[in-house]
C-alpha cells in the first residue's frame, strides 16, 4: 500500500547515490519517487511535492543534512511528522548525536544494503501514515466538538432570548424591548473597553434584566400613572424576584443574568434598590444595563405612557449624570449618539 501512494524525495548530491537509491525503491515498488542533487532546491520541493518521507544525505555542498533538516523542522513544525531518513558513510558517535538533535528519524549507512534500505523507508512510512490517519481523526473529533458547542450556545442565546421576551410580553406586546437592551448594553460594553467576550457576554445576558416582571400582578405592572407607594414596592420585588428565578446556575451567563436582574435599579448616588449600592459598588454591567433600559423605556411608548423624543430622553439622562447613572457610562453613551444617532 505504501508503495502505491507514498511520495519519496532524496538528496543527495552523488549521482552514483541517487541511481542506487531509485533502483531499489523502483524494483520495491514505489512510484513515486523523486530526487535532486541541488539541496539549495528542497524548499521549493517540499511545497511542489509534499512528500511522505525525505531520504537526505548529511554532507553535502551549499546546505548540508543538518541545515536542510533544521528548515524543514522550522517548516513543518512539531505537529506534522514528516520523518527524515539520514544517508551517510559517517558512522561517529558525535554524528548521530548532531542528527538526532536535529530530528533525524533513522539512519542508512552507506554503502546500503537493499533489504535494510526498504525496511526502513517502509517501517517510517507505516509510522507516517498512520500518524495522517490519528491526526485526521483528531481533526474531525475537534470540527464535532466545535460544532457542537456551537449548537449549545446558539440554544442557550436562544433560550436568553425567549426567557428574556416571556417577561417583556407582560407589557410590551412586541417583545424587542429586551433585544434592544442587549444590543444597545453590547455597544456601550464595547465603546467602554470591555474585551470581546465580556461584551458578547453583556449582550445576550442583558435581555433577562426584567425577568422578574413574571412575578409581578397586571394590575401593579400595567397600572397607567404614578404608583402608590405599596404598589411601588410590589413593582420594585422584580429585580428579587429576576435573581431568584435565575439564581443557582453553573453557566456564566446566567450568573451574569442574574446580578443585572438584581442590581439594574441600583443608582450611582444609592438611592435605587433593592439593596442602596451606591457608586462602583454597583456592578458594572448593571450600571450599563440600566441605561440602555432606560433609554429605550423612555423612547418607546407602553399602556401607561408616551414615547419620549430622543431629545427629551437625552436630556434626562444628562441631568441623572452622577445621580441615576455612572458618568462615565453617560459621557461615552452621549458620545456614542452623537457620532451615530440613533444607537438603536
């Protein structure tokens, strides 16, 4: 089998040499057999050939065995086993030890007797093939693997995504508040600073923020004006009520979900709930999930309310600057506006 397919390449700069060789593998069966007597050529057939196994003498003029060696380890690196078989007359112990350092794979001493000559060239190409056959395998296992995991973080943005519209349909019969929110926290996660993955992160965990609006009564969530103060504090249990729904879970997203569920109210200057944290003690993505919320609460119409003109909604968001909001996150979602209105 291996003489049917395998790609043999010799160097080495004796004519004699490479005759000998050719008639050997030639009378063994191999086919495809090719050669050259130029080792400043073997860079280039390796690219032309793709060879299964090089067959290289240790002197030659121009490069020698042990530099043409150096580069194709260079080329290949340690991954790819292309084994080199080392043809030479010198038998000194410091000679193999150069070449074995080198990554020589085995030698053939010259003058070559024919049967050791196949042995060895066939016991290195079983060991090549088959090295091909694991590494393809491995490769397939890691494309499964990739998809997999693909399809399970597709699933669970999906299900973020309808958790996420199951609440908002309590009073937002369009459903795209949540989404809006997840966009529009990812973009402000990114123009923050935040790293790829923490943004991704924000984005697909921000839309649960009101998840616990399902515990909530009609009566208190689509109430039109102001709240009595007891129904207040009924509405204010959503963001308790949100953590609690999603609290327990091993995945990070879902814990991320659920410390924005609960610490979305929260205001700068500790005034929000439904624990008072004040300034940087408020996580991070909560901060930035509460103005994106905020944003498009105010600049979309619900039962109880009109849509605000993103002027109107702008200038409230100033004036909580320090107060409802981290000034920061205000100063770059102001700028984010100004450079491309509207965000969402």
């Amino acid at each position: 089998m291996e003489a049917m397919i395998a790609k043999i390449l010799i160097v080495d700069d004796q004519e004699y040499n490479v005759s000998l060789l050719e008639r050997i593998l030639g009378r063994a069966g191999y086919k495809k057999v090719y050669s050259t007597m130029d080792s400043l050529q073997v860079e280039r057939l390796l690219t032309e050939i793709e060879p299964d196994i090089i067959l290289l003498d240790l002197h030659m003029p121009g490069m020698d065995g042990l530099a043409i060696l150096k580069m194709i380890r260079e080329r290949y690196g340690p991954d790819h086993y292309l084994p080199v078989l080392m043809l030479t007359a010198d038998l000194t112990t410091e000679a193999k030890q150069q070449g074995l350092q080198a990554g020589v794979n085995d030698f053939l001493t010259k003058p070559y007797d024919r049967t050791e000559v196949i042995l060895r060239i066939t016991n290195l190409l079983r060991t090549r093939f088959l090295h091909n056959q694991l590494q393809q395998h491995n490769n397939l296992l890691e494309e499964r693997v990739r998809e997999r995991t693909k399809d399970l973080e597709q699933a669970q943005m999906e299900i973020m995504q309808l958790l996420g519209r199951a609440a908002e349909y309590r009073d937002d019969m369009t459903g795209q508040h949540t989404q809006r929110v997840g966009a529009l926290s990812g973009q402000i996660a990114e123009r923050i600073g935040l790293s790829e993955l923490e943004v991704s992160m924000i984005r697909m965990a921000a839309p649960l923020h009101d998840i616990g609006k399902i515990g909530i009564p009609d009566d208190v969530l689509l109430k039109p004006g102001r709240f009595e103060p007891h129904e207040f504090e009924r509405m204010k249990s959503h963001a308790s009520i949100g953590s609690s729904i999603l609290e327990g879970s091993s995945f990070k997203l879902l814990k991320l979900a659920q410390l924005i569920a609960l610490s979305h109210h929260e205001k700068w200057d500790g005034s929000g709930y439904p624990h008072g944290l004040k300034g940087e003690d408020i996580p991070l993505e909560a901060r930035i999930v509460a103005l994106a919320d905020f944003y498009d609460a105010l600049t979309h119409e619900r039962p109880y309310k009109r849509a605000w003109t993103q002027e109107e909604t702008l200038a409230e968001i100033k004036e909580q600057r320090g107060k409802h909001f981290d000034p920061l996150i205000v100063d770059v979602f102001i700028q984010c506006v100004s450079e491309k209105p509207p965000i969402i």
